[in-house]
C-alpha cells in the first residue's frame, strides 16, 4: 500500500462530512473518503460515540514467580510471560499492582503502560467488537480488541471505502455494527 500511496503523518483537528480534513498545522485536504482509526480519540473528531473508554494498565514484574509463570486469566485482568525475558505482565483496570503482589509476593512491578479499554453494552462477553458507522464521506470504527481482526477489518473498511456505503459484514445487520 505504501508503494501506491502517498503518506501525509498529521494530527488531524477536525473533519467535515463533505470529505474535509484539516490538520494541526493548518492544511486543509479533501477526499472522496475518509476512513477514521484514531482509538479513544474518536469523540473528539466526531463527537459523543456509544461507548466507553476505561482505563487499562498493564503492569510487568519480575522475580522468581515471573520465570516460567503460566498465562492467567481472572475476573480482574489477564496475565502472560514475555516471551523469555523472564518478566511477567498483567493487564487490569485498576492502576495499582498491589493484588497481583499479594498472590506473588516475590513479583516487583519494573514496568507500566496506561492504555484505554472500550465498555459497551453490545459487546460480548469476551470484549470483542465494533462499530462502524457513515457520515457522509467519512466512515468511523470504534471497536476492542480489535488488533486480532486486524486483516479483516482492513479488508472490510477498503470495501467500504470504495463504495458509499458499508459493506454487511462490517455491520452484521445492526446498523451500528
Ligand atoms: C494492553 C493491551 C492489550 C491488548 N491485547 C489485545 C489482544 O491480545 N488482542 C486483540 O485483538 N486486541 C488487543 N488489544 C486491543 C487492541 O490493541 C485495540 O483494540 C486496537 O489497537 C484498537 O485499534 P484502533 O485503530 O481503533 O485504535 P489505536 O490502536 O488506538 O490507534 C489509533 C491511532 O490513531 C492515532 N490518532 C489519534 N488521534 C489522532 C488524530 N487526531 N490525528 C491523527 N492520528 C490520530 C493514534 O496516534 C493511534 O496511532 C489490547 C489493547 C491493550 C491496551
């Protein structure tokens, strides 16, 4: 894609339904479609969206308990070796590491990312989902855990960014997903 496109890197401060892109330092562009992926960022671009962004953090420990630990996944989070590093990491929504350093007294957090997580009531249990939504030129996603559908999805939103409309599969029916 990059051989057959030209890549303009922008923060985008605003976008009209006409095709109208205006970035941060000012350029105004226009095209036939425009495609929004920017994450927790998308309310800002195009107002209140039906979810949730929560907070998520995802802690890396290391000590004895991290060599050769097991994935876990409970209630409060979901943790994995890294690779053969000899650290552990566990992702939860509480920013403090204290419950995973009362079950594993030998773990010290070394490391923390603060990430958002998406909340909404169509999602299935696992979390796993999206919504797609037009407006005029632009088509919007907005969706969690969405790095695993990561090839279709890009399958999907280039179909629909071909016609004028969404393509069935991206909305399953539902007109909001
Ligand atoms: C700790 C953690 C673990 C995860 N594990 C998994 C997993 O195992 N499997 C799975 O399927 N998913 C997983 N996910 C979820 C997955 O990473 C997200 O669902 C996915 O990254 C969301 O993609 P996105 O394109 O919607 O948003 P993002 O990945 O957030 O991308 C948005 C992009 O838009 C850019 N942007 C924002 N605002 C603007 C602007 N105004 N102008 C220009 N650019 C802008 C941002 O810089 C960013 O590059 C995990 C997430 C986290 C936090």
């Amino acid at each position: 894609m990059a051989a057959r496109v030209e890549i303009r890197r922008g923060r985008v401060v605003s976008l009209g339904d006409d095709g109208s892109v205006r970035l941060a330092d000012g350029t105004v562009t226009r095209a036939e479609q425009v495609l929004v992926c920017v994450g927790a960022q998308t309310p800002e671009l195009l107002g209140p969206v039906d979810v949730e962004f929560v907070p998520h953090t995802r802690f890396t420990y290391q000590g004895a308990d991290a060599t050769g630990a097991a994935c876990l996944a409970a209630p409060e989070g979901y943790g994995l070796p890294l690779g053969s590093t000899g650290r552990w990491a566990f992702g939860q929504e509480i920013p403090d590491p204290a419950g995973v350093r009362a079950l594993f007294p030998s773990l010290s957090p070394v490391g923390q990312v603060d990430c958002v997580s998406v909340h909404a009531p169509w999602l299935d249990a696992g979390g796993d989902g999206w919504m797609v939504w037009r407006r005029g030129r632009v088509v919007a996603l907005v969706g969690n855990n969405l790095m695993k559908f990561g090839p279709l999805l890009g399958e999907l939103l280039a179909q629909a960014a071909l016609t004028e409309g969404l393509p069935d599969e991206l909305t399953l029916g539902d007109a909001r997903r």
